[in-house]
C-alpha cells in the first residue's frame, strides 16, 4: 500500500515557470539590460541546460547560479556581473508565488492520507520563502532541500538520505512526483522508487527515461493512486 509521497516543488506544485519570468524581469532591469520576450525564452533555455548539466554532475550548482547568467550576457554582448545579478534575482525569485492549476486542492486531498515529503533542488532560501508565502509548509512532514543535504536530484545520495531520515521508510510504499524527467523521474529510478511524471505540455517521453505513471493534470493524481 503506498504511504509516502515525495512532491517536486517548482511546476509541480508552484509555477516556478512565471516566478522566474517576474524575477528575471525585474532583475534584468536592474541591471540596465534588456528583458523583452526573446531574452526571457533563451534566459530559459539557458538556464534549463545548465541544471541537467548539474544533474549529470558535470557543473556545481555555483557554476550552474553564475554561469547562466556569464553566458546570456555574453551572447548580449553585455558587460554585466554575473555574481551580483544572480543574487538580485535569486531575492526576486523569493518574493512571491504562484500555484500549479489544481495544487491546492491535491495537497488537502493527499495530506490526511499520505506522509507527504517536499523533494527540491531549488536553493533553500528561496524555496523556504515561497512555501511560506504559500502558506503549505504545514502539508509536509519535512522538506528535503538537496543544498542542505549536501546532494542533488537525480544523485542516490539526495534520496537516500531523504529515505534515511523517514522512519519506517519502504520503497515498495514509496511514489515520488515531479514534473522532470531527468532529476524527478531518473532520480526515483534510480532509488527503487516509483516514479509518476507530471506533464502538463505533453512534451515527448524519452525512452531512456521511462515513469511508471504519467498525469497531464494534478487532479488525475488522487484517482491514479487509488489503484496503487
């Protein structure tokens, strides 16, 4: 019977998506450079590559914080610090919240049913102020931050120490639910976890990285795990 539940927090739960397009906005303006939608989408798509090469341990999440930001103002042709508008924008990012259409009602849902556990890579700072501003932190029975536990999604050692610190924890009662394949879905996969992908855009699979459930909305979750 499943018991525990680990929930990915930016677009799955809150729309980190919209967060980062405000934050990157107001940032970039600060720092006297451009912010018209072209700049915001390759900013994202920037960043987006950086954080799978993270995942693969090929850069540390400081080169990852910095280097997006080096990169885009490179392509610019701006000579801007990299350092500072990383940290205006991470205090940015940190200011408000927005939730996933149906996120809400799935945390009331789950929360009397299931040890609901937060599974992020986001930097702690920032993801404790969200969830405060959300108002949800009381949905957890604790939030597993990979720069407080010294390891990132998808690594072993990020899930293993989450599953340490769960008492009586089980993988066969165990389903983690996020909106990537390679941090959330490898990541399960490779803990001996199941593993249901939340894809809202209907992008494509990928066969190296397959889940055991796929959801297109979050209230399709409740009903999937009915049948678990």
């Amino acid at each position: 019977m499943l018991k525990t539940i680990f929930l990915d927090l930016d677009d799955t739960i809150l729309d980190f998506t919209r967060a980062e397009a405000e934050a990157l906005r107001k940032t970039l303006a600060e720092m006297d450079a451009p912010a018209d939608s072209g700049i915001l989408s390759r900013y994202h798509a920037i960043n987006a590559a950086q954080w799978e090469l993270l995942e693969e341990g090929i850069l540390t999440r400081q080169q990852v914080m910095v280097g997006r930001f080096d990169i885009l103002f490179k392509e610019l042709g701006l000579d801007r610090s990299a350092k500072r508008t990383c940290e205006r924008y991470e205090s940015h990012l940190a200011e408000g919240h927005w939730f996933i259409p149906g996120a809400e009602a799935l945390l009331e849902a789950l929360f009397p049913r299931y040890d609901l556990y937060l599974a992020s890579n986001g930097a702690p700072e920032v993801q404790h102020r969200r969830m405060e501003s959300a108002g949800i932190s009381r949905y957890f029975r604790k939030m597993f931050i990979s720069q407080e536990l010294g390891a990132d999604k998808p690594s072993p050692a990020f899930f293993e120490k989450c599953f340490s610190a769960i008492p009586g924890f089980s993988r066969e009662a165990a389903l983690i639910v996020g909106d990537s394949l390679t941090s959330d879905i490898r990541g399960g996969r490779n803990a001996g976890i199941r593993t249901c992908w939340f894809n809202p855009h209907k992008r494509p699979s990928r066969p190296d990285i397959v889940p055991d459930y796929e959801i297109t909305a979050l209230e399709q979750l409740p009903p999937l795990l009915e049948t678990l």
